[in-house]
C-alpha cells in the first residue's frame, strides 16, 4: 500500500500593490531647462485660463530672447504654401482658407502651370478652376473667388497684386490675414497675420493674448521688437504647426519652455 505524502500548502506571493507611473521628465532643446506636461485635465484648464487672458505678462526682456531663439534655430524661415509670384501667392492664400497647406500644394502644382497670371486665370475658367482645385475644402466658392479676383486685378491694377492692404482686403477672398500674408512673403511688409496657429501660441503662451485674431494681431504689433517683425509671422505659425500644437503640446522640444507661461506643464531649469 502506497505511503500518503503529505503535500505542504503552497503559499502565494503576495500581490505588490501597483506602482503609480511616474511621468518622465521632458527634457526641452535649451540645454538645462526640463519639462513636464500635467494631465490632460489640468492642460485643459490651462487652455482655458489662458483664453481669457489670465496669464502673467512677458517682460521686454523675456520676448527679446524669445525671438533670439527662434532666429538662431531658423534665421530665414519661409512660407510653406508653393507659389511662383505675388499673383500665385495671392491664390494659394485664398485656396488655404479652412484647408491646410498641404492640401493646397497637392492641387496648385497643376493650376499655376495653367494660369500664373490673372489674365491666364481669367481665360482659364471656373469651370476649369474648379476642376483643378476640387481636392480643396469649399472649392465651388473658391472657384468663383479665384475668377473675381482675377478680373479686378485686371480692371483696376493693371494685372499687377497690389502693396496695400486696403486694396488686398477689396478683393473677393480677401480678408485681413490674407492681405498679411501677402504683404509679408511677396512683398517684405512687417506685417503678422493671426491664423489659427498663432492666436493658439499668442493666447496659451500669454506672448500676445486676445479674444479675436486681430486683438492679438495688435498685441504682437506692440510686443514684438522692430528687428523680429519682418519673420515674427513664420517663426510663431511654425511654432504653433509643429511644436506647440493644439491638443498636446511638444514641450520636450520647444525653443521657449522656460518663457511660456502656460500652466498646463511645469519646467525647471
């Protein structure tokens, strides 16, 4: 008859309660400062304060370097939207309306090899306007916009885009930031034009807040020293487009980590 083995009871290890992660430092591209981004609850809080304009001012001296930065990490920043002369520019602003810039460099290619001129436009068509522009958001009313424009700079400058912003702004399609855009590329006008990008880095930096894209507009037209202006419209579209982006912010590379005064991350240096 077999022995009975006696079988000792096999304890379990004991469960360790879970560690809570920790978020890892974020380590920003000026040497020595470190970033971190608070949970997204309190990022959107912050988002919020900062939209009513509830966050500290800059000094002279913190928007001074600010611009020194951007300078040196890009000292001839270019627009992104494909064109070929001040009458191209012009279109592919007016096409960019509620459309990124990609997407109108994917259609453009094939217009300006049509119609470059408003002349060439104008005989162009609409028909064949919108056909080439079809891929783009509101192209129908786009269409229309690129064929009116055309012919008024035909009828009351001579074919040419003209310097001010008044007469841009006359122009079907033509609003205020458009008229910015084009004075500053084609041109080299000062001029800073607020899309959604830079009323985004104006109001959560605190740099220039406002309530309307022309409140900061103003504000950066105060703030920003005269020898920035001239590319104080790329450097901020830039940093909004790819650095300080709408639903989490890159802090890890920001140029201006240790300047913002968002409260949606804390930083040390």
């Amino acid at each position: 008859m077999a022995k009975k083995t006696s079988r000792r009871p096999v304890k379990k290890a004991a469960r360790k309660p879970a560690r809570k992660q920790q978020a890892k430092p974020i380590v920003g591209a000026r040497k020595g400062v470190v970033a971190r981004l608070k949970p997204q609850a309190q990022r959107a809080k912050a988002d919020a304060k900062a939209g009513h304009g509830a966050l500290p001012q800059w000094t002279t001296a913190e928007i001074e370097e600010a611009f020194r930065r951007f300078r040196a990490a890009n000292p001839e920043p270019k627009g992104e939207l494909q064109h070929i002369n001040p009458f191209t520019l012009l279109v592919a602003v007016v096409l960019s309306a509620q459309a990124t810039d990609a997407g109108v460099n994917k259609a453009t290619p094939a217009l300006f090899a049509a119609a470059d001129t408003p002349q060439k436009m104008v005989a162009l068509g609409e028909d064949k306007v919108r056909d080439l522009i079809k891929t783009i958001g509101l192209y129908r009313t786009k269409a229309k916009n690129v064929i009116a424009l055309s012919q008024q700079l035909i009828a009351g400058h001579g074919g040419e885009v003209p310097r001010s912003r008044e007469a841009l702004e006359a122009l079907p399609g033509v609003g205020r930031k458009t008229a910015n855009v084009v004075l500053n590329i084609a041109f080299g006008e000062p001029t800073i034009a607020v899309d959604t990008h830079i009323f985004r880095v104006g109001n959560r930096t605190g740099l220039a807040t406002g309530k309307t894209p022309l409140e900061v507009e103003q504000k950066l037209e105060r703030v920003v020293p005269a020898e920035f202006k001239r590319h104080a419209h790329h450097w901020l579209i830039l940093h909004g487009r790819y650095t300080c982006v709408a639903r989490k912010p890159r802090c890890e590379v920001c140029l201006i980590a240790d300047l913002c005064k968002w409260p949606g991350k804390t930083t040390a240096v």
